[in-house]
C-alpha cells in the first residue's frame, strides 16, 4: 500500500503525476461517455418523434386520397346527373389542394432553412396581413365560442414576402385558438417598437412550462397538453414559423406559464421611407 511503502522509504517520483494523468483521463472518458449518451438519447427522441409526425402524415393523407378515389369511381361507374358529377369533381379538387398543401407544408420547413425559397421584396402593411388572418380565423373561433379581438396596427408598414407572412400569423392565430378552451379571448395587437414592428397573438390557454419553451421551435415537437388536448397537430408549424420570420430577418418573443395563456409576439424590421419609396424586386 502507499503507507507501507512510504514508511521505508520507497518513493516513485513519477507516481503523482501518473496518477493525475490516470484520472484526468478517467474524468475526460467519464465526460465523454454522459455528453455521448446525452445526444444519443436527443437522436433517439427526435427519431421517435419524427416517426410519429410520418405516421400522422401517412394517415391524413390516407384521408383524401381515398376521398379522390371513390370520387373517381363513382364517376367512371355509374350514370349521375349533372349536378351530382359537379358536387363530385369538386370535392376531388378540394381533396387533391387539401392533399397538396399538405406536402407543401412538409417541404417548406427544409427549403426555408437551406435558403431553397426567394422570397418577394414587396411593401405591405401589417394591418392588412392581420386583418386577413382574422378573417379566415374568425369561422374557427365561432366554432369554439372564443372571441377574436384585432386591434388596429399602426404605423406597420414592411418590406418582405407577404403570402409567407400571412402564413406564418395565421399559423400563430390558428394555435390560439385551437389551444384555448371555449368562452375565452384571444387577441391580436400590433405596435412600433423603435425600428421594428410588433405583432402579437394573445390567448387564455393552458400555457407551458420553460422545458416546453425551450423546445416548441424544434421540428415535430408538441407538448403533452398539446397532445392530450386530442386536436391533431404534427409540430412542424412553429417550425415554419420560425423561419419565414428569420428569413425576412425579425425575430419570436414568446411569453407563457401553466394555466395562464400564452403570447407569441413576431419583431419585423420596419420598412424605411426610402425603401417603400423604392421597393427592390
């Protein structure tokens, strides 16, 4: 042992640093192996929930396509009238665009983070993106009895790709209202904050924790209220959301807690007098 060979004298000179050594090592390895355990265990929870979005996807799209399809075959089958062949070719057309958009939302997220999408440089106010996101939000928020409050944005003129904005504030007011319990107010506001424009989506939902925060952002994440609420969902639209807004270089304040609501608030770059004077294509 040391001690018995300290008491006759016997000194290895290089025994402390060996032992240093040793456990430096032991303690690099040791470090190593957690930081490699805890990125596979991040792998292997992106992988399940990449799975279960597929499998979501896989089902939704079962739902049109076998739509289309005996659609298709009553038509080629039987005799119909006029009119039942019209009803019938146009719920084909809705099906297949419902169909489509679906597939276009999935391949958005990847051509919008590899910079794939060109975005418009055309000038637009924020108060009309809001008022059309309102409007096609309203019939959802009828249908849970939620009033809908739209303020009025002032002074929000910006320079970006409107069709995508649109997208990505509806996305926000749809989640407020599919997240809230009937008999509760969401509401929508927009203010200048210096060179930036505010736009922020306000409801009385369940709310989240700061785990949750920290991961709504990441592709096909959803949090166990959200899955427990039983609204379908596939967690890729904050995703999306995220990036339309970071392409059209603004930013995502997001305000939340457990019983309480939350508030996505979207920052945008302002459109500048000299830029809506000369809007470059």
């Amino acid at each position: 042992t040391p001690y018995w060979l300290f008491g006759r004298n016997i000194v290895f000179p290089y025994l402390a640093p060996v032992l240093a050594a040793w456990l430096s090592t032991a303690g690099a390895g040791a470090y190593q192996y957690l930081a490699v355990r805890r990125r596979w265990r991040q792998a292997e929870a992106d992988k399940s929930r990449y799975q279960q979005a597929m499998h979501f996807v896989t089902h939704e799209m079962r739902t049109p396509l076998t739509a289309i399809q005996g659609s298709s075959e009553l038509i080629a089958r039987y005799k119909l009238s006029e009119e039942k062949r019209r009803q019938i070719a146009e719920l084909i057309h809705s099906e297949s665009r419902r169909l489509a958009r679906m597939i276009e939302t999935f391949l958005s997220v990847e051509r919008l983070a590899a910079g794939q999408v060109d975005l418009k440089r055309e000038l637009f106010q924020a108060d009309e993106v809001v008022a059309a996101c309102a409007e096609r939000a309203r019939p959802l928020a009828e249908r849970k009895r939620i009033r809908l409050r739209v303020e009025p944005v002032t002074n929000g003129a910006l320079l970006g790709d409107r069709e995508l904005m649109e997208y990505a504030i509806y996305n926000l007011l749809s989640n407020a209202i599919k997240y809230s319990p009937p008999d509760t107010e969401v509401r929508v506001t927009g203010t200048r904050r210096g060179e930036q424009v505010a736009i922020a989506v306000r409801d009385q939902g369940f709310g989240m924790d700061r785990d949750e925060l920290r991961h709504i952002f990441r592709k096909f994440y959803r949090t166990k209220r959200a899955e427990a609420s039983g609204e379908k969902g596939t967690g890729i639209g904050l995703a999306i959301v995220q990036e339309i807004v970071k392409q059209h270089g603004g930013s995502i304040e997001v305000e939340s807690e457990p019983g309480k609501g939350s508030c996505f608030t979207v920052l945008l770059p302002a459109a500048s007098e000299a830029r809506a004077a000369l809007p470059q294509s």
